[in-house]
C-alpha cells in the first residue's frame, strides 16, 4: 500500500479519502484531474474506485493530450468532440488538403454541435437530437442586430459536415460501428414529392424539342444575324431626315457612333443556324455537327458520313447517312471557308477590330 501511495502522487490523481457516502475515513476513491484536453475547455475531474482504472484512465488521457489523432476510444462515451478534433488534423495533413476556409467552417460546426450537448455520439437519441438541432438552427450574419433562422442550405452543409466526421470516426478510427444518421430515413412528403417531380419535368422538357420550334431554327429567317445597333442608326435617321447629329442626339450617342455603325454589314451567316440544319435533317449530335469536314460530305452521292474519332460520336462506330433533298442543296450552296462545315463560332469587337472566339456554351 506504501508503494501504491507513492506511485498516487504523479500528477493527475490524488488519494481522497472519503467513502462514496461522504463521510471521511471510511473507504478510499481516486481522483483523477487533467487539463488541456481537445475539445475540453475546463479541467477533467473523474472519481475511481480502483487505482488501477485510475492510472489506465491517465494513461488514456495524456496520450490524447499529447496526440489528439491516437485517441482510443472505450466501450462508453465517444466524444463529438474527441471526433472532431482527429477529423480536422486528418484533413489537415491529408494529401487532398482542402481550403482553410472549409477546415474553419468544419471546426465551426464541431463546436456549434458541442455547445448544443450533442457531444456523446453513443446516445441512443443522438441523431434525432442532431435533427431537431438543425431545425432550429440560427445564423448571425454580418450586420444583423437579431439571429435569424438558418438557411435550407446552411442545414444541409451543417449535416453533411456533421455525417463527414461521424463516417470518419466509423470507417476510418473504428470507434463506433455505424453511422447513426443511417436510421433516420428521409421521410418524402406529398410537397416534396411534387417539387422533385416538377424538377425532373422540368430537367427533361429542355431535351425535347417540338416540331414549331424546330421549324423556327432550320427556317431561312434563323438564317441571318441582324446588326440590332444598325438598324437603330438607321431608323434614327430616318425620323430625322438623314441628319446624322440629330440622330446622334436622338440615341445619345457621339456622331462616330452613327458611322460606325453605319458601316457595318446589314447582316451576317449565323454559324449556329448550319449547325441546327445539319442536327435536324441528319440526327447527329453537338459534338459531331462542330467536328463535321467538308471531306466527310460528298454531294455526288448525296452521303454524308460521321467519323468515330470525333468528340460525340458515343456509339464509336464510322457511320454514313444520307442526306435529303433540303439538306443536300444547303450544304451544295454554302461557302466553305475552311476544312470545318460549320465555322468557328467569333464575335467582332468592333472597337479592337478583331475577333474573339467564343465558348461552347454559346453553342448550346
């Protein structure tokens, strides 16, 4: 007993003597204290019957106070923010580092979540709990003198973080056997059941075009790019009987402007209009009208052919389709200026003088 007294005075347990009804002399407990633990802001204080268990627990705790990642969690209470604290610092030393700003929000979470006493991640209840959390979750944004409800958004980011750490302490640290997020079944009301069926309408309804529509595209009027500041110069000059400042009073605009845009062609090709045609009368796809070659059409046998390499051609094979009688005398009588049926895409800056490509979305 000697030799256990002296081995209680290391730092972090003391003798008590005081039995477990509160009166002095009779029995013996050890109390364990430690400081500076992750996610504790106060002192541990813990009270042990046995010695053994005692020095075990210390043991425990300076380790985990010395390397946050190597904590090693017992049958009992697994700490958010023990979880918490290792997530971070595997982010954090991982090869795929996020932003700091995503580490931030993610230690924000953790300890928005700790401070609501949702920090035993055994409890039978705990996700529910978490659920109701988010629920009444506020957000102070800057300026606001009263918190007001959080965002949908905002409580979606708050659980997936929360999910984020608890698959971390499941899958990698092995400190609980599932995640209980998983019993919660996402429950579809009839208004969500609508919205996601009014999404997925609406997702599709761009996919599919209907005959006028298809008419309007291929239609010679689609043909043409109309200059709209042309016709604005010109028919400012016609109300004002060819006086070119008076016109540029009219628009607001220097009297440069009204040559300028006097002499500009009246209207131009639209390359997106061949595009619609060749889509249209042969079913080939974005990709394949973009990458289509003078090489690939031959008039003499009214074919045309789509080469597997080209980006779009999903089904890989070298396929021929024969063209219509509409077709066959668009392609017969448009100007090739270039290996490429339909031209590159540009727009003029007619303050540069130059051209400048433009994106493939434009296309679409």
């Amino acid at each position: 007993m000697t030799r256990d007294r002296k081995q209680d005075r290391h730092p972090g347990i003391e003798d008590r003597w005081q039995s477990s009804s509160g009166r002095a002399g009779k029995g013996r407990r050890w109390r364990l204290r430690m400081s500076g633990l992750p996610g504790h802001e106060g002192g541990v204080v813990e009270l042990f019957d046995d010695l053994r268990q005692a020095k075990d627990r210390r043991a425990e705790l300076l380790r985990v106070r010395s390397d946050p990642a190597s904590v090693r969690v017992e049958a009992g209470k697994v700490s958010l923010a023990d979880i918490g604290t290792s997530y971070l610092r595997s982010l954090k030393e991982g090869q795929d580092r996020p932003t700091e700003h995503y580490i931030e929000t993610v230690e924000h979470v953790v300890e928005r979540a700790v401070a609501a006493g949702l920090d035993d991640v055994r409890d039978s209840q705990w996700a529910e709990s978490v659920q109701r959390w988010l629920q009444g979750l506020t957000a102070q944004r800057h300026g606001q003198k009263h918190a007001k409800p959080a965002s949908e958004a905002t409580r979606r980011m708050y659980r997936a973080i929360l999910g984020g750490a608890i698959n971390y302490a499941v899958d990698v640290r092995e400190w609980l056997t599932a995640n209980p997020f998983r019993k919660i079944k996402a429950r579809k009301t009839k208004a969500k059941r609508l919205r996601i069926a009014a999404q997925t309408t609406e997702g599709n309804a761009h996919k599919i075009i209907s005959l006028p529509v298809l008419a309007r595209l291929v239609s010679d009027a689609a043909r043409w790019r109309v200059d709209a500041k042309r016709l604005e110069a010109v028919a400012a000059l016609e109300r004002h009987g060819g006086d070119k400042d008076a016109a540029a009073r009219d628009l607001k605009v220097s009297v440069a402007t009204i040559y300028n845009r006097l002499g500009r062609a009246g209207r131009s090709d639209d390359p997106r209009w061949l595009m619609a045609v060749l889509m249209a009368y042969t079913g080939m796809r974005l990709g394949q009208a973009i990458g289509l070659e003078w090489a690939d059409i031959d008039l003499t046998s009214r074919t045309l052919r789509l080469r597997p390499e080209v980006v779009g051609n999903k089904s890989g094979v070298d396929a021929t389709v024969e063209m219509e009688n509409e077709l066959h005398g668009i392609l017969a009588s448009a100007p090739r200026r270039g290996a490429l049926v339909v031209p590159d895409p540009v727009e003029p800056n007619s303050k540069r003088k130059t051209n400048r490509p433009l994106r493939r979305q434009w296309l679409y």
